[in-house]
C-alpha cells in the first residue's frame, strides 16, 4: 500500500486544518442509517489525526450541511468530501455537489470532492466474500440434511444493482457481475435491479430461472440495509415459491465490510492526491450518450430539498424494514410529516411535493420501472395500476 500523503499525516494543508465528509443518501430505515454511522466511525478509526463526519441527503440526520457545520466547529477549513456511493449516477454527480457547492460559496470553506467507490479491486473482494458466506452456509445445510453440494457450474450468480437513469452507473453494476462470475467459476451471472431501469428483480429472475440452474445466489450489491434491499428478498421469495426445484440462496448485502472502509480511505487519500479521476466520457450529462442525448449538460441542482432531515417517518417495523411501508412497490406518502414535503389543506385538497426527474427513455420496457413515463402507454387502462413486478422502487 503507498504511503499516506503528507498532508493527511500532518492533518493540514496549504488551505487549512484538514476534515472529511462523508456525504450518504438517507433512509426511512432506521437500520440502514445506524450502518452508515457505523462505517463513519470505521473510517474515522483508520484517520485518527483527522475529524470526520457525516451528513444525508434526505430522510436522516444529520442533513450534509449539519456535517459541513460540526467541521467548521472543530477547526476545519479545508474539508475532503466523499460520496458514500457504489456508483456515480445522479446523486453523485449532481445532489451532492450542489448542496456541498451552495455551503462552500455561503461559508467560504474550502471543500474538495472526491469520486465514488466505483468498480475497485477492494470492493469486488468485499462483494466475493458476502458471496462466499452464503455458499458456505448454503453447502453446510445440504450437508446436513444428506444432500449433495451444488456445484459452481450449475450455480447462477444474480447480482442487483440499485438502478439508475444514468446507464454508465448500471454498466458498472453488470461489470461487478461480470468479475465475480469469471472470479469464482459460476456457470452463468446476471444482472437486474432494484429499480428505475429494467431489468427489475421479480421479471429478471422469472428469465433467469428458465436457464434450468440448480442453484441461484441473489446478491444484493448495496452499501446497507433498507427498503430496497427488504423488496429484493421479497421478490425474489416470490420466484422461489414458485419454483420450488431451484435452490435460492440469498447473499448479504455489503454493510462495512472492512475493504469497504479501505476504499473510502484511498478515496480520501485521492482526494488529497488531486487524482480524483470520474468516467467523463459516458457521463450522460457532459456526452452525447445513446437514449440520453437530451441530458448533456443538464443544471446541477438538488432534487432533495425537500426531504432533507425529515426523520419522522416509517415506523411500521421495529428496527429492519420489511417493505410494509411498500406493499404494492411504492412508497406510502409522508402526509404533513414536515415542512416542504406533503401539506394536506383541508379534506379535499392535498399534494405532494415530489420531486421530478427527466423522462427515462426506456420507462415503458415490459421488464422494467413503468411507473417512470410521463404519460400512461397509449393501450393502458386507467383504472389498473402497474403490478409490483414492473413499477419502480423507490426510497432506499
């Protein structure tokens, strides 16, 4: 491993007292929300001489501006911030830097951006030994009741993305898949998702088992827990059920693993390096990406402000969702939950200001988040919703 630069070491730079950001989405999952502070606090362990702290997006606290504010409190003037992302897709590129852009210009701090975890050696390790549990225990089972193990040849790996508008952020999810599957010698991979792009997990998995493997690991590659990662089991407990001849084995999800924690640290190390490197050349937003070509240089604006800080939200499970808040795919709307979110006025008058995003091109794909048109296909029927299989899942 290189040696740490300067300047982490002596925790100071040309700018001023050095601080890390470390900027999350949210979630209504209390649970996910504890394992984000968690790796926090993993990451501050690995850099002791420096303060760290951390902020979301939406539906947690502390909001990003609360973190920007606990550094300045401490001393900080130059602060290098992260995103506690797998991939660039829109948050990324977009939610964050606007909101750490707006604070930087209001307080004068310096602030410094880094990139996201992306496709890493470290994080494909980390993903490979999630995967490895799970076949072990799958293996000890068998063994116990008698039945032979499964080779890896006639396993399928299925791995599940979050789902983005941004194709280069789910190219680097079938990337993932792809180096594990050549990695640990499965017989076929797959990748589906979560949501918004296509193709979803319960439409995905119902091809993917017409493949006639005799066992299928689902593998949900997300920093943590949460609604989606709840809904990604349930879907695919319903393809299962279904085909009781398949094996299902279900993967745990990534959480704060310790090469997770090694990642955002050379994330921080990049930052300080000035070698933050982004895949420019297929962001849809600065190239003329096929199906997106209308997105090229799109404003950079928070759609999040008005979810940020909101906590009073789902407390229909205890601790770790279970998607109750989500029976049909979609969330159940937060009424008079805070300011700038949903009003209700009277018995007969109430919205929600829900924030809007450019059409996906492919919105309407049999396999994918039909829910994102704009306008209903031209042969639907108004009075049926969309099933779960094909609506998109929001929330995380």
């Amino acid at each position: 491993m290189a040696s740490l630069p300067a300047q982490l070491l002596a925790g100071a730079s040309a700018n001023g007292k050095l601080g890390v950001m470390v900027c999350g989405h949210g979630s209504r999952n209390r649970l996910a929300v504890e394992e984000f502070a968690q790796l926090a606090i993993g990451l501050q362990q690995r850099l002791p001489h420096l303060p760290v702290a951390y902020g979301y997006l939406e539906f947690a606290r502390p909001i990003l501006r609360d973190g920007l504010d606990r550094l300045r409190q401490q001393g900080v003037e130059h602060v290098l911030a992260v995103p506690g992302m797998l991939f660039a897709a829109g948050h990324a590129k977009n939610d964050i830097p606007s909101v750490l852009n707006t604070y930087a210009a209001e307080s004068g701090l310096r602030i410094d951006y880094g990139r996201e975890l992306g496709v890493d050696r470290k994080m494909i390790e980390a993903a490979g030994a999630r995967i490895r549990s799970a076949l072990q225990q799958a293996d000890a089972a068998a063994a116990a009741g008698g039945g032979p193990a499964v080779p890896l040849h006639d396993t399928l790996l299925v791995v599940v993305g979050r789902g983005s508008s941004d194709p280069d952020a789910n190219s680097n999810v079938s990337k993932v898949t792809r180096m594990l599957v050549e990695g640990f010698g499965f017989g076929w991979g797959e990748t589906l998702y979560s949501g918004v792009t296509f193709p979803l997990v319960e439409p995905g998995l119902r091809h993917v088992v017409k493949l006639g493997f005799r066992r299928i690991v689902v593998f949900p590659y997300f920093l943590f827990s949460g609604v989606l990662v709840s809904r990604i089991r349930l879907h695919s407990e319903r393809v299962a059920a279904d085909h009781p001849a398949v094996e299902f084995v279900h993967a745990p999800y990534l959480g704060d693993h310790p090469l997770v924690i090694d990642t955002f640290h050379e994330r921080v190390e990049e930052v300080v390096r000035g070698d933050t490197q982004m895949n420019c050349s297929l962001c849809k937003y600065r190239a003329q990406v096929l199906g997106f070509e209308t997105e090229v240089g799109d404003p950079q604006r928070s759609h999040h402000h008005h979810v940020e800080g909101l906590i009073e939200s789902c407390t229909l499970c205890e601790r770790e969702c279970t998607g109750a808040c989500q029976p049909d795919g979609v969330p159940i709307p937060l009424v008079g939950r805070g300011p700038d979110h949903s009003h209700t006025h009277g018995p007969a008058h109430s919205h929600n200001h829900a924030h809007t995003h450019t059409r996906y091109p492919h919105a309407d794909h049999p396999l994918g988040p039909r829910s994102l048109a704009v306008t209903p296909p031209a042969n639907a029927d108004p009075t049926v919703s969309p099933t779960p299989a094909t609506q998109e899942i929001h929330g995380a």
